[in-house]
C-alpha cells in the first residue's frame, strides 16, 4: 500500500466531498423516499452519492476499504486504511426539503480516525481536519478558516444539543436509556439540532456540546478527528475515546471538566 500523507488523504477526502455534491443537489427536493428494512429512509441520492464516491477511491486507492452506509463494506480485511462513508446524514432533512443535512467522509488508518470533511451542500459550508493540522471552516470557495471549540464552561452556562429523543428515558430503546430530562433542565441552553450539523457547531464553538444517543459509524468517523482538532472532546456515551467511532454513540465538548459533568447528567 503506496503511504499518503494526512495532506493527500483529507484533500482527496475534500475531492469526495465535492463528487458527492453533484448527485445529492441534483436530486435535493425532487427524490422519492423509501423506507430500508431498519425503518429509515433513503432516496436515490443517498445510493448514487455513495457510488460515485466507492468508484473513485476504488480508481485511487485500490488496496483501501471503504464502509458506507448504502452498500456495507468492500475492500480487502487486511487494508490499513477505511473510509467511512455517509452520502447524506440527516435524509429525513433532506426529504423534507431543509437544507442541513451533510455528507461525511472519515478515514481511518490502523483503527484510528485521522481525517474528516463535513460536508453541508445545499449551505456550501465545510468543517474539516486531519490529525495534527487543526479543523477549518470554509464558505464556497472562500478562504478556510481555523476553529475551535468554545472556551471552558459549566453545564448550567452551557449551549447544549441533542439529535433527538431516541435510546433516553424520553423515548427508550432497548440497551439505551439516558436520561435526557436531566440534561435538558441542568444546561443553561438545549436545544434539539440534529445530525451531524450538532458537532459541526461544537468544532466552531457554537455550541459547548452535543449528544448523539444512537449512532453508526458512518455517523461517528468523520466528526471525531474535527472535534479533536478543533480542541475538543468525543468520546461515546460510556466515556470511552478508544474505539469511539464503532462505539454507538458519541458525546462532542469543548472541554474535559463539561464534557463529565455531561455525562454525569445523563447517567
């Protein structure tokens, strides 16, 4: 397998990013929705935006593995390298015509995230990062800009999200059942964000933290080097940073000492 630099790796991630685009807009407000056998919806955007993504690191890397959303996994078991793959996170977004679903693309090289974009194409804005060169934010074409994540605050001045009400005592599934309640009344600020657009705010230091109850790893290997760059925190719901992006969920925070007393609310 031919070495890569974290530059290469996360401008060819960049280039992914903008293949993806031109499928999703295309089909954005005109696609017909169907329902997958796990309940969730897709359209012919999630597929061919994932195709074209699949065909190209196939064209360049031939020796990676690619996991995605739509078509599960390929590529050799022994590769060192993954690219996690989902086309539009947040389709029900993106069905109904609201323009902040993204697409994220993360690399993992030996395990490890080392790199990843989000992507928003109907907003034209992009956080992304690769591992020790710190997360940006760019408009269009525009000049990226450095982040980071909000200076250190305790939960009761904290600006705190969540995708949803899912897998907590609000609406429990099973193996999952945080008390979200609790976080709602001890944060200063809460509100329901969504999707990846949530963390994306926690690396512009929007927000000070984001919960995300249940969660593949498509959804997890992109934000996780971006939250890291930026100065933050991620780890899943059980506190754990190791293997975060195969672990279920994920907490994003500014900093160590909010990041626990989240958890302590929500357990």
């Amino acid at each position: 397998m031919p070495p890569v630099t974290d530059d290469e790796a996360l401008g060819f991630a960049l280039e992914l990013a903008r293949l993806a685009e031109g499928e999703i807009l295309a089909r954005f407000r005109t696609a017909a929705v169907e329902r997958k056998p796990d309940g969730t919806v897709v359209t012919e955007a999630d597929r061919r935006a994932e195709q074209v993504m699949r065909a190209r690191i196939a064209a360049r890397f031939p020796d990676d593995a690619v996991l995605g959303e739509e078509h599960g996994r390929s590529g050799p078991d022994s590769a060192r390298r993954l690219w996690v793959l989902d086309p539009i996170d947040g389709t029900v977004w993106f069905t109904l015509g609201v323009p902040t679903f993204g697409t994220l693309i993360g690399l993992l090289e030996d395990g490890k995230p080392v790199a990843g974009v989000i992507h928003f194409p109907a907003l034209g804005e992009t956080v992304y990062a690769a591992r020790g060169q710190g997360c940006h934010w760019r408009l269009g074409e525009g000049a990226p800009q450095r982040v980071r994540v909000a200076p250190p605050t305790r939960l009761r001045d904290a600006r705190v999200s969540a995708g949803g009400p899912q897998g907590s005592d609000i609406l429990p599934e099973p193996g999952t059942a945080v008390n979200l309640t609790n976080l709602v009344r001890a944060s200063g600020y809460f509100r329901f964000v969504g999707d990846c657009l949530q963390h994306a705010l926690v690396c512009q230091g929007r927000l000070h933290a984001a919960v995300d109850t249940v969660m593949k790893p498509w959804d997890i290997a992109a934000l996780v080097p971006c939250v890291r760059e930026a100065g933050g925190v991620a780890t899943g719901l059980d506190g754990r940073s190791e293997g975060v992006v195969f672990g279920g969920s994920l907490l994003t925070s500014c900093n160590t000492a909010l990041h626990e007393e989240v958890l302590a609310a929500l357990h």
